[in-house]
C-alpha cells in the first residue's frame, strides 16, 4: 500500500495507539517491538530500528517507518520499551525530542533525496501503557503537557516577507484505546479528551507590519464505542449477484448486521473556542482584526438495532471584525446565534411494522452589529429584533415488505408504504415578523394520480402571521416595492388567508381529504 505524507504519520499513530496481543498478562517489550514491525509489514510499510536491550528495556534507536515512494518517512531518534511489573509494557520519549518527517522524492529524483522537516516536540512526564496487542489490544497515554513547534515546517521566506512561527499545545491531553478482537462480537472503545488548546501562528519581521493568529479551545472529549458482528465483513453467497439497480448490500442485509450486534455510539463535545486574528491595513488603514468564538458545541451519531441519529448544537457563537474589511464600511463589523442546532433520528426494530423518525432545525439568537443594521437599513423603519427560525417534525414510515426481500430492492418506485408527521414547532420571527405553524399530515402511497405522481396527502395545516402588512408598509414607503406591487401582494395574502382577531394578523388553514385541497373553508382542488 502507498500512502502519503499524512497516512505515514497516521501509520505511526496506529502502532503506538491500536498495538495488539492476545492477553496483557505476560507482554514484553520484545513481543510488542515484533507487533509493531508485522503491523508496519501489513500495511505495506517498513519499520526499523537499531535494537539494545538493557536489563529489562528494548531501547529503540534511529525508528524509522519508511511507507515507499509515494509515502514518506518518518523518523525519531530513541524509543525505549520498558517491561513492567504488571506484564505492561511502557514506551518512553525523552521529555524533549525531535520527530523527523522526509517527504517523498521528486518524480524522477533519486530515492531518499525528498526535503528532511523537523518537528520539535516537549512532553515531559509522558505516559504511555501497552497492555494488550493484536486482538485485545489495551493502550492509554497520558502528559501534564504536550507541545509540538512546528517552525522548521514552515517555508523560509524572503527576509522582507518576515519569519513564519507556529506552535501548538495542548493541556492534560489523555488517550484510551481498548479493543476485543478475540470474542465473535468484536468491540472497540476509545476516548481523546484535554483541558486546553492552545495554538499561536505568527509571521514577524513584516515591513507591513506582523499577522499573528491565536486559537484557544477549552476541554475538550471525544468518545468511540462499538460492536461489529461478522457478518458486516461476511462476503455475499458464492454466485450470488445483485440485480440491476440493486445496491451490493440489500437492506436486509444491513437489517442482519444490526440484529447481529452491530453498535456505534460516538460523540464530540467541544468547549468554548475562540480563535482571534490580526493583519495590517493597507495604504494606512487600521489593522484587520478577526475575532470567532464559540461557548460550545456537541456533535453526536448513534446506530443500533432499534434506531439511528445525529445532533449537532452550537451555542454562543460570535464573529467580530474591526478594521477595512471588503464590502463593509463600517469599522465594526459583528454577527452572534444564541443557538444552532440539527438533529435528525430514525427509528429501526428490523422495519417490522410502522417506526418513529424525527427532524430539527433551530437557528435562535441571530443578530448583527448596530452598524450592519445601518448599512441595512438607515432610516430604522424595522425593528432592530433578534431572528428565530425553527421546525421540529415528528412522524412514522413504514416500508415495503419487498424491501427486505434477500434479494434486495430495485428503487425503482418507493419503498415506502406508510409516512406521516407532525408540527411540533414552526417558528419565524423577526424584523417584526412572526410566522407559526401545526397539525399534520398523512400520505396515501397507493394514490399516485391525484397529485401527479406524488402520494395524496390528508391532514390539516393551519399557519399563523403576524405584522406582515406593517413590514409590506415599511418596504413600500423605502421605496423597496412599488405601490402596485404592494397592492398585488396585499390581495394575493387576502386569497391565501383570512384576517385573525388581532390587527395586522393571518390566519390560513389548509385541509388535504379525498385528492383534493380544501383552503380556508373553500374547495380549490
């Protein structure tokens, strides 16, 4: 296998990170040196080292694991083995030490003549534990601090274009790996968290003046856990073969592999971000500065046999600008979302009889600076309102029995034989604006003909409004639409609505019953 740059140093991860033997108990260093080299082998690398023992350490000189060609090479100067008490084995790095990065040579150059890069990396009281390779592999590392200049990276630049500067750390970083390869289920766990990052790039000695960048993140976890039966790697029937159209794997297929165990549950949770940038204006303008922050966000993903979901929420978002950004005059640009967030969940249980999904989308909080008002709207005629937009939809599908057939399913028409939902929120609101909406509907699948090919819906919708003509009014009077327009747009909202009990308010229901559409009150379909 050729890989690249970034596949060696993931390579390199992978043996220090997923090592492998069948019981902690009785592990030395020298099986787990062996380990690493058939691991390397496998995945068509080469890794070698100048081995010594002394006493009960294997220490490991010039490590270099070389990925071919089209690879790379990385290399670092002394790893030590160190057999423990406790049939573990450590692995130990000097508290500061050099990793070395040779790129692939240039086409047609002679191998080995690819540019040698240097990472500088400190992580004193560096823990790392090795109980467990191959099948039931069992790692953990850990470091009060971890940090990694990444100068020698960076291109050497003219000396009137500066010196470029790049370094990261990161605080308490911890890594826990645990797989069992051995039982029929095979089953992985994991887990990457740290208190802080901290990341500083700079270039400096500018005759412009320097650009500096800074990013800081808060505690921070990622989680893995899961469970894979054998039958997700099973090969299909000798001489089977799909029908036209059919996918490789039929849904039945894939409703075995969950019944069989398979299970995922990951998750992200990141803390306050803020990343903060500064460059020189030009021609004597004030310097651009950039700043983005975020007080959290969470991104999570699920499957197993009885359901499937995502989420992703964001809170406390901001972007501020200062300076001659493009295309806005203002010195002071800013925007901020109290909260973002996207969700969506399917229920499973094999697709036996109807199953529950669900779906979200919330943008609240969404505001922008005093200035970007008055670039918007200078006279003030709207109120300067926070903007909400949000819709939760529950429901239940149901498939086809075809769909399950062992031989898989053509999608050719819809698999479908059931799908409803309900409004559980429909919110817009904003510039004095507000839009509501509920109830639901139901789709008959076997009436293809009343809407043109697309299932007949039945159910009610009923929408709700408020200060449309105000905002029609304010629009009109800024000159943004015509007075025919306004009244145009005035009696279609008359045709499609009805005055509510309040000033300024709509009210329009929509009722879907034997193919046809009945709009407040009035057949039209």
């Amino acid at each position: 296998m050729r890989s690249s740059l970034l596949s060696a140093g993931l390579l390199s991860l992978g043996l220090s990170f997923f090592p492998g033997l069948s019981l902690a108990q009785g592990l030395v260093a020298n099986e787990l040196w062996q380990a690493w080299q058939e691991e390397a082998h496998d995945a068509g690398a080469v890794l070698s080292a100048k081995e010594s023992r002394e006493g009960n350490k294997l220490v490991l000189r010039d490590l270099r694991l070389d990925t071919g060609e089209d690879g790379g090479v990385l290399q670092v100067e002394v790893v030590t083995l160190t057999n423990q008490a406790d049939g573990s084995v450590a692995v130990v790095l000097p508290e500061t030490f050099p990793l070395i990065i040779e790129t692939p040579a240039a086409a047609g150059a002679a191998p080995g003549t690819g540019e040698k890069v240097v990472l500088s990396v400190a992580a004193p009281d560096l823990h790392l534990i090795v109980r467990g390779i191959h099948d039931r592999a069992d790692f953990e590392a850990s470091a009060p601090e971890l940090k990694v200049s990444f100068d020698r990276f960076i291109p050497a630049r003219p000396p009137e274009e500066g010196e470029g500067h790049l370094a990261v750390t990161l605080q308490n970083p911890a890594l826990r790996y645990s797989r069992d390869f051995a039982q029929q289920l095979r089953s992985i766990d994991a887990a990457l968290s740290f208190d802080a990052l901290e990341a500083a790039a700079a270039v400096s000695g500018r005759a412009q003046g320097d650009i500096v960048l800074s990013l800081l993140l808060a505690k921070t976890e990622a989680t893995f856990a899961g469970a894979f039966p054998p039958s997700l790697t099973a090969d299909a029937p000798d001489g089977a073969q799909a029908a036209p159209g059919v996918t490789e794997r039929a849904p039945a297929d894939l409703l075995k592999i969950l019944a069989d165990g398979f299970r995922v549950k990951s998750s992200l949770q990141l803390g306050g971000l803020e990343l903060k940038t500064t460059q020189p204006g030009t021609e004597g303008e004030a310097p651009v500065e950039i700043d983005f922050a975020l007080a959290g966000t969470r991104l999570a993903f699920d499957a197993d046999q009885t359901a499937a979901g995502f989420e992703l929420l964001a809170n406390g978002l901001s972007l501020t600008g200062n300076g001659g950004l493009a295309d806005l005059p203002q010195t002071e640009t800013a925007l901020q979302i109290g909260e973002y967030r996207t969700a969506f969940r399917l229920g499973l249980n094999g697709l036996r009889g109807p199953q529950d999904w669900s779906a979200a989308f919330a943008l609240r909080g969404f505001d922008i600076s005093a200035g970007m008002w008055q670039e918007l709207d200078p006279q003030g005629a709207f109120p300067r309102e926070q903007l909400t937009a949000a819709v939760t939809l529950e429901g239940r599908y149901a498939v086809l029995p075809e769909l399950l057939a062992p031989e898989g399913f053509s999608f050719d028409k819809s698999p479908l034989a059931e799908l409803s939902f309900e409004i559980r929120e429909l919110a817009l609101e904003g510039v004095g604006l507000q839009f509501g909406g509920e109830g639901g509907l139901g789709f008959d699948m076997a009436d293809l003909e009343s809407w043109g090919g697309i299932p007949a819906p039945l159910g009610k919708l009923r929408f709700m409004a408020s200060g449309v003509y105000g905002f029609l009014d304010k629009l009109s009077a800024l000159g943004r639409i015509s007075a025919e327009e306004l009244q145009g747009i005035r009696a279609a909202l008359l045709v499609i609505g009805k005055a509510g009990d309040k000033p300024d308010t709509l009210r329009s229901e929509l009722e879907f019953q034997d193919g046809g559409l009945v709009l407040n009150g009035m057949k039209i379909r």
